[in-house]
C-alpha cells in the first residue's frame, strides 16, 4: 500500500526515528520530545501526526482526559509500515 507523505511528514518520521519513535504532544497542540525542557522548540503540528496516524505509520499510544473529551498525548511509529517505506508524494 502506498502511502503518500508531505515533506512535513516525512520529516516527522525522522525526527521520531531520532528521538525514540516516539512524539508527544504538548499544551497548545504542538508535538516534540516529552521532555518540555528540552531545547527542540519547533515542534510538529497536530495535523502532521493525524497525517502519519491515517496513513498507518504511526499509532497513538498514550491518551488524556481533557475537558471535551479524550485526546492523544503521545504517538509511537508503526515499523512494519516505516520500514517497508513510505512514499513522499
């Protein structure tokens, strides 16, 4: 199955590959490295990991509860669908 990434996404994916496979999301939607202290402050938005999680390359994990709802906080890649690849697009 191909599964078309944006530039964007596709440097999502690289970044999680350096980072522990992993991404979370912090207060006003932006996703980075758990550790808030930490220097990376650019960040991801929230449409880039729901881009990765309806493609099938990466899941959520981790979920809070919030005022409206539950919402995820952290999202793992997928390997069997990292590592067969996907297509920039």
């Amino acid at each position: 199955m191909d599964k078309k990434l944006s530039e964007t996404m596709q440097t999502c994916v690289n970044w999680m590959l350096m980072h522990g496979d992993s991404i979370h999301r912090h207060p006003g939607g932006f996703w980075w490295e758990q550790d808030p202290a930490s220097n990376y402050r650019s960040g991801f938005g929230t449409a880039t990991v729901q881009g990765l999680v309806s493609r099938g390359v990466a899941e959520y994990t981790e979920w809070q509860e919030g005022r409206n709802g539950r919402f995820p906080i952290k999202a793992m890649l997928r390997w069997r669908d990292v590592s067969a690849g996907a297509e920039r697009g």
